[in-house]
C-alpha cells in the first residue's frame, strides 16, 4: 500500500521569502481539508462574499483592515499584528493594509480568494485558490 509523504516543517519566513506579490496566497501545508495560506497584502483587495464558509485571518506583521457589510450596517475591523479575526460566511467584505502586511488564513481547499460573488476583480489581485511553495 502506498502511503503519502511525511511533511515536512515549513519555515514561514523561508515561506514568505519565496514570494513577492500582493494578494496572492501561498499554501504552507494543510490540516483535513483545509488550506493553510499565508499572503503578503498591502492596499486594497475587493468587496466579496464566501457563501459557504467562514474565513480566518491572522495578522502576523502589519495592520488589516476588514471591511464588512452586515444586516445592521457597514463597520471596519482592525487588526493589528498578532491579532485574529474571523469573518462569518455570507459576510460582504473588503479587506485592506495601509503598510506592507503579511498574513495567515485558514480556507478550505479549493477557496477562491475572490469568494463566490465580488466585484471586478483589480488588476493587482490574484483570482486563485493558492500558490504551492516553490
């Protein structure tokens, strides 16, 4: 019978040295069917919407903000580094860094970063649902 790989550890800084581009994930490894991604992100993503999951941010450097459009109004979340923030499922959202901001995010696999329903999508915005590490 064959068996799959043994990971191995992932060096998040090595993981972020690989890459340079804004808003596009990496996938660091993954737990049950889920991605681990981590972003470099800086300036504005666009309004979307998951329709059918959450999404989990972890600021690990920088400040993100998140934009949200809930049923009692629009409000903004502020992260700073070492902060969590979970944003429900059907939640209209736009995130934005005002300065360079590396972040993690657990999705589930095959999660667009554009979610089910957005707007046009900015020439500075990677559409994917992750990135291998080189």
């Amino acid at each position: 019978m064959a068996s799959e790989p043994v990971p191995q550890p992932v060096s998040l800084p090595a993981a972020f040295a690989s890459f340079s581009e804004r808003w596009s994930p990496r996938i660091v490894t993954a737990v049950n069917d889920y991605d681990v991604r981590v972003a470099r992100v800086e300036g504005e993503h666009l309004w979307h919407v998951h329709d059918h999951t959450d999404e989990f941010f972890l600021v690990l450097e920088g400040e993100l903000h998140i934009g949200l459009r809930e049923p009692g109004g629009e409000r903004t979340v502020v992260l700073a580094k070492d902060s969590v923030f979970t944003v429900p499922r059907g939640i209209e959202h736009k995130p934005y860094a005002p300065v360079p901001t590396r972040i993690l995010l657990f999705e589930p696999t095959g999660t667009l970063t554009v979610g089910d329903r957005h707007d046009a999508v900015p020439a500075h915005v990677d559409a994917t649902t992750g990135h291998r590490l080189a």
